[in-house]
C-alpha cells in the first residue's frame, strides 16, 4: 500500500490572513511539501496539470524533474496528465524522460481534466473529449511499447515509421493510471489495458465510485489481466488533522467556506458527513480513511489533498508531521492486517521490471548505427 500526497496548484487567497502567495512563492512551497512528504514517511507526491490561474502547474515534467533531484526515495507522478490536450507523442518523450531522471521513482495518471476552455486554448474541441481520451492512450501505448511506430487516427496527423525517445527505462514503460470521477468508458480503457484505475474520491458519496471501481475490477478480470482483486485501484481523498477534533473544525472552517470549489455549500459538518473530507484528530482521520477498505476492498494507493483553498505553507507542513507521524504508520498497520495475500501489490519500476524479465538481463535502448531517421523506417534499435 502506497500513502501520498497530491496538489491541484491552486494559488489562493488565505481568508485567515487574507494574503495570496506569489507564483514564486507556491511553486517554492510544493518543492518543500514534497521534500516533507519524503521526510515524515510517505511515499507518494503528485502535482496536477492546469493552463489557467489561478494554478501554476502548467509543466508538471519540469516540476516533478526538479523534486526528483532533490528526493531519494519518493515516487512523483500528476494527477492528472491531460491526455485530451496533450499530443501523446510529447507525452510519451516527456514522461519517458522523467522515468530515466527520476531512476524509475515515477508513475503517471491519465485523465480529461476539469477546465473546459482548455480544449480550445489547445486546437481541441471539448465534445471530443472522450473520443480524445481513448484515441490519444491507444497511441501512447504504443508508442512506449513499440520501437517502431505506424500509426493512423482522427485527431491528429498519422505517423509513419516513428520513434518516440528516449525509449523507456530498462525497456519497460511507466505504469499508468487512468483517473476518473465519473466516466464508465475510462474505467473500461483502464480495465482493457491492465493499467490502474484511481477514483478521486473527495466530491462524491462513497457509493458512486464503489461503483466505478467494481465496473473496473469486473472489466479488468475480464480481459484477462489476472483476478478482479488484482486490479490495481487508487482513492484520492482529503484531511485536515489537528491533535483535537474541535481544533480541525475550528482551524480548517474558513479555509472550507472560502474554498473555490466547495465554498458557500453545504456546512463543513455536512460536507465531511456526506463526502470522504476526513476533519478532525489523527484517530479520527484513520478511523474514516478505514471505512475507504470497508467500501472497497484492499487497494494500492491512497493521496491525500491537504495543500489546496489558500492554507499557508507551515500549516500544510504541519499537517504533513501529524500524517506521517500519527496517521499513516496506523493506516499502514491496520490495512496490512487485513489485505487479502490475493491482491496485487502497489506497481513500482522495479516491480515492473521482475515482470518483464524475470532473473533475466534487463534490456538498455541503445540505437542502431544508420537507422531510425523515420524516413527509412524499421527498427531504429538493438537489444542490449
């Protein structure tokens, strides 16, 4: 079991002090929540992409590089990789490149986003957008798979005996994660590919995505991937912690009501009621994060939103000390206890790579002398 963090880069004003941060001072801040994350234990940081204020991360490659460089051990990956507007083979280089800078320590999730004008701003049109999603994946699979790609569709240009570089590490491709909160088709691409599934579980009741994550486990069986307990399923979800309850409400309700997105809704005390938002003390927060195992079986990854509606960096990292001290070690317990010995592990490269190869020599990318100009065409590559 994987435990995180993510952000969705959002810079907002901080009703308490009623200070916005510069872009200079947010993108600061998430290489030091990053950095913390690695510190207190956890094993995960994800960043989002956006082209629009009021976010920043708009190259989450160049950012999620720069944490890399200075983490050890922490996996980086997005949440979510816009696979509507971005041309697959530049998602294919970039993130190939990540995989070689970072050792491995990298994974991506695939998704459509949440901003509408981003479709044009990039030459796309959003009635697309699912066509888009299922198009532009097929193509990047290939070409991650594929030395050698010919390739024809609707959306784009056709490729004719091109090749994506770098290949990826240890001839392995990234593992990846198709993210949704809403869409059955892209449960079924995750499902149809073996690839993860990962449910953003903070808007809605837990039954709607029980739901999504059943239908994907079902597919994934049915394609014959494995077993439906050895699809790969992450949960998004997000808490603000505090040594007593009343504390967390207190702190975290302005925050809550000014929020962008939920803001002059339903109460905190609804919204917490009624939604995974997990308010309160460290036993409080394992205690709800629990009732995710309850709903939905033993899963793979679990990422906590805890940076977002204008918290101040110290109290993000506060935060950040009361989950990895307090939170995460009993998480990382109690759902160990219960995991079923038939369910998949989380995938990592290493993992990926006694896969592919077994006690076998790992396969370096090393091109061939006079080939792969992608005029002549043909294998551009020798095994090594």
């Amino acid at each position: 079991m994987q435990f995180g963090v993510f952000s969705v880069s959002d810079i907002t004003r901080d009703p308490v002090s009623g200070e916005t941060p510069s872009e200079a001072e947010r993108i600061d801040a998430i290489g030091q929540i990053a950095r913390k994350t690695e510190e207190v234990g956890l094993d995960v940081f994800a960043i989002g992409e956006h082209h629009n204020p009021p976010f920043f991360s708009s190259s989450p490659t160049t950012l999620l590089a720069a944490i890399a460089a200075t983490t050890k051990d922490l996996v980086v990956t997005t949440s979510t990789t816009l696979i509507t507007t971005n041309d697959p083979v530049r998602v294919a280089e970039e993130y190939a490149m990540l995989q070689h800078i970072s050792k491995g320590r990298m994974d991506l999730m695939i998704g459509r986003g949440n901003t509408a004008p981003v479709y044009p701003w990039f030459g796309q049109d959003i009635r697309q957008g699912l066509p888009l999603a299922l198009q532009n994946y097929d193509l990047l699979h290939r070409l991650w798979r594929e030395d050698v790609v010919d390739w024809e569709g609707e959306f784009r240009t056709p490729l004719n005996g091109f090749t994506s570089v770098p290949r990826p590490l240890d001839g392995v491709p990234p593992f990846v994660w198709h993210g949704s909160i809403r869409t059955p088709q892209i449960a079924e691409q995750a499902a149809f590919y073996g690839n993860g599934y990962f449910a953003n579980h903070i808007f809605w009741p837990t039954e709607h995505s029980r739901q999504l994550i059943e239908f994907y486990r079902e597919r994934f069986e049915h394609h014959g991937h494995g077993t439906a307990k050895q699809a790969v399923v992450g949960l998004g979800g997000q808490a603000y912690i505090a040594k007593r309850s009343q504390d967390a409400y207190r702190e975290f309700r302005p925050y809550f009501n000014e929020a962008p997105v939920y803001g002059h809704g339903p109460s905190l005390e609804e919204f917490a009621s009624s939604t995974p938002l997990s308010v309160g003390s460290p036993q409080e927060v394992i205690d709800k994060t629990l009732t995710f195992h309850d709903a939905f079986g033993d899963y793979q990854r679990q990422l906590f939103l805890i940076d977002h509606a204008g918290l101040p960096l110290q109290t993000v990292l506060n935060q950040l000390e009361l989950l990895g001290g307090e939170v995460i070690p009993v998480l990382r317990k109690e759902l160990d206890a219960r995991r079923d010995p038939a369910s998949a592990d989380a995938p990592t490269h290493e993992s990926l790579v006694r896969a592919r190869y077994g006690d076998g020599p790992v396969r370096q990318a090393r091109p061939a002398a006079n080939r792969g100009d992608n005029v002549t065409g043909g294998s551009p590559y020798l095994d090594a």
